[in-house]
C-alpha cells in the first residue's frame, strides 16, 4: 500500500548576528588596529656544534682547576721556603728526614708556628718581657740596626695589633682630578705636628692609595676626614678589586651561581630562562 507523501516542512533561516566577529588574519599579514597574531613556535632549540661545545668545557676546567694549581703552587712555595729556613737550624739527627728515605713536607713549618707561638707565650711573662727589654736595649745602642728595629716594631705592632683601625677601613677620595674617585685605605689620623702645621684644631687622616694592579705601591697623603667618602667594604674585596683592575667586584653568592647556571646551560645548548613577571599593582 502506497504511503502518502510527506509535508515538507519548511525551515525559516537564522537572523544574522548583530555584531559579527571580525575574520581572522594570517599569521604574518598586516592588520589594522589589532596585534599580529604570535608565529607558532616550533619547539627547536639551537644546536650547538661540537667545537663550541669543546671550547665551553674547556674554559670551565680552566676556571675551576686555574685557581686551584695557583693556590697549591703558592702554598708548595711558601712551604719550602719555610723549610729551607728552618731545617738547616735543627741538628740532623732529631729530623725524621735523617732516618726516613723521603723527606717530609711541612716539618720546618710546624717547628717555626711552635716555636713563634711559644716565644709569644715567654714573651707575655714576666721572664720574658724582661729578656726582650734587655735584649731591645741592646739593639738601641747599636748605630744602623736600632732605627731598622724600632721602624719595623712598629709598623709590626700597628699592621697586627688586635686593636688598632689602622687599613681596616676602606674609602673614596677625589683623585686625581675632581669627578673621579679612588678607592683608599685609611691609616691613621694626623700626629699633632702634622696636624697643627695643616689646620689647628682641624681634623686629617692619613690615606694610602694603592696602584692597580700592584697594592704594594702607591701615594701617601693626609686629607680631611670630611673629604673622605667611607664605604662598607672589606679591606680584602677592595684589594682585590685594585689588583684586577675593576673586573673582580665584591663576592655575591647569588651572582655566582648565576654564573655557573649560564655555563652549563650554554654548555648543554638550552636558552636562559625567562625573567619572572613583575606583579604590579593597580
């Protein structure tokens, strides 16, 4: 039996939006009055050849084993030199060396610190402070060694006093011409004649300004303490800072491992992290 055809039923179209979104650009294509949509990243990193790859570790072990070889050098250095002072001192036969088929490294060392801590200890009794007096009027009646004695006595008792101020304080000084500043060490204030002959009643330091990149040498002159900028520094940062120049600035820990992240990155090829986004407040 024929089934009866079906009423098409008629469908009534969708109104157009009222604000139809705009079409999206092509990555790359110029746009008017919107951002350029961001190319998409295809997740590659830069290889890094194997010649750059040789050359970073390369200069890493030169950072890590150059400091270390000038360290034991200098300290193999020291100790010999202290060894060939004292050992020849010491008869033969209290040596281990003369019974030993090797010679022992450090034993002139340990003899000498023994030997200064206990003249040190003799020296602060009464005995001994008597021996030392007598023995420091000896040495004032004679004509050349007197002057050399109590100058380096006292340069001694200054540079190691546990509470002298003298180069424990480091500090700026307009020189050599006004704008520019020099680090300074300050060494101690101006004796009365000194200070009588510059200003009465006034009060001037003495400075030291050492030479880049040798400490050793430099200039000495008295200043107002006014004119002196002091800075929180450490006597052992500053000096390293003169010696290399500017390029070693003071220890920052934070800095450092900074530092040995980006090698080791640079090493593996990987890109620098991203700084973290600032928060800021409405």
């Amino acid at each position: 039996m024929p089934f009866p055809p079906a009423e098409s039923a008629s469908v009534a179209p969708r109104p157009p939006p009222a604000n139809p979104p705009p079409p999206l650009p092509l990555p790359g294509a110029p746009t008017l009055g919107m951002p350029p949509l961001p190319e998409p990243d295809s997740g590659a990193r830069p290889r890094v050849s194997a010649r750059g790859r040789l050359r970073t570790y390369f200069l890493t072990g030169i950072i890590v084993s150059g400091p270390l070889a000038i360290t034991i050098y200098l300290t193999w250095w020291f100790i010999s030199l202290i060894d060939g002072w004292v050992k020849p001192l010491v008869p033969a036969s209290y040596l281990p060396d003369h019974y030993l088929p090797f010679s022992i490294p450090g034993l002139g060392l340990v003899i000498a610190f023994v030997a200064v801590t206990l003249l040190g200890f003799l020296t602060a009794n009464l005995v001994g402070r008597s021996v030392v007096e007598f023995g420091e009027v000896l040495l004032a009646r004679t004509p050349v060694i007197s002057g050399l004695y109590k100058g380096l006595r006292q340069i001694f008792e200054t540079l190691f006093s546990a509470n002298g101020t003298s180069f424990r304080t480091v500090g700026l000084v307009e020189f050599p011409v006004k704008g520019t500043w020099s680090v300074v060490f300050l060494s101690a204030p101006a004796a009365p004649d000194v200070q009588n002959a510059l200003a009465p009643g006034g009060d001037h330091v003495g400075v030291f300004l050492p030479c880049a990149p040798n400490p050793t040498t430099g200039f000495f002159f008295y200043l107002p303490r006014a004119d002196i900028v002091e800075i929180a520094m450490s006597v052992d940062d500053a000096a390293k800072l003169v010696m290399s120049a500017g390029v070693i600035q003071p220890d920052d820990p934070h800095a450092r491992i900074q530092a040995m992240a980006a090698t080791l990155r640079a090493a593996r090829g990987e890109d620098a992290p991203a700084p973290a986004p600032q928060r800021t407040e409405a």
